[in-house]
C-alpha cells in the first residue's frame, strides 16, 4: 500500500489470485471491503476530503471464473474475457457510509464479467451477507 501526497491510495495484493485459476469467493470480497474501510478510516484521520474514488483492477485473468474456495465454479459462471479487468470508478463524497453497500456496484460488475447477473454476498434484500473485520 502507498499513499501519495495527493491523497490517493494504492494498494496491490499479488497473492489472493496466486496460483487459483479462478476468482476465489467470498475471499476477494472480504478483503476489498476490509481494506476500503481500512483505507477510509486512514484517509479521514489525514484529514483528506473527499470525494473519494474507489476502483479494482484484475490483472492475468483471463479465464477466471469465480468459484467458492476450494470448489468448482458457480453454475452459469464463465471465464473472465479479458487479461486486465478494469472494473469503473465508484465514488464516495463523505466518510459516513456503508461500505459493503458502497462497494457493491464493483462486486456485481465483477460477478457480471463472469456471466452471473450480481455478487452472492448480498441477499435478496441488498444486505451484505459476509463477516467483516472493520
């Protein structure tokens, strides 16, 4: 993770994707979201203001279906077309929101890149069904 004098923030995790030809479910999830309300947290107490913009970019995926950890791909899931996936930009103007429901837009465009219609970590009712450490 670097933070630049400018206030942005980036971050690299070589070893989630390591060795899995898959995208592993609920892993990567958790970890964006654990680490975006990390990065929030460490922004607000810089005193940065926002907005702020929040993005993902998979690279070597090619291929990639997402599939739980340790198990087959998801039914209907497809491999990811492409070797970069850049998922867009999504932006927050405060520090006071719901992070799994800020970040949703960038797990369904995920899950859609692999032919599924949304993330399976919210329940029909739009509630983020995983366990985050805050």
């Amino acid at each position: 993770m670097q933070i630049f004098r400018s206030g942005a923030v980036e971050a690299v995790d070589a070893n989630l994707l390591n060795f899995r030809p898959s995208i592993p479910w609920p892993d990567l999830e958790r970890e964006v979201l654990e680490r975006t309300i990390r990065y929030l947290k460490c922004l607000e107490a810089l005193r940065c203001d926002p907005p702020i913009g929040v993005a993902l970019t998979l690279i070597n995926v090619q291929g990639f279906p997402i599939a739980r950890e340790g198990s087959f791909p998801f039914a209907g899931a497809q491999g990811i077309d492409r070797e970069i996936l850049r998922i867009p930009e999504i932006v927050a103007e405060s520090f006071d929101l719901d992070v799994p429901n800020f970040v949703r837009p960038i797990f369904d465009t995920l899950w859609q890149s692999c032919g599924r219609e949304r993330s399976d970590s919210y329940n029909a009712e739009g509630k983020c069904i995983l366990k985050v450490r805050a």
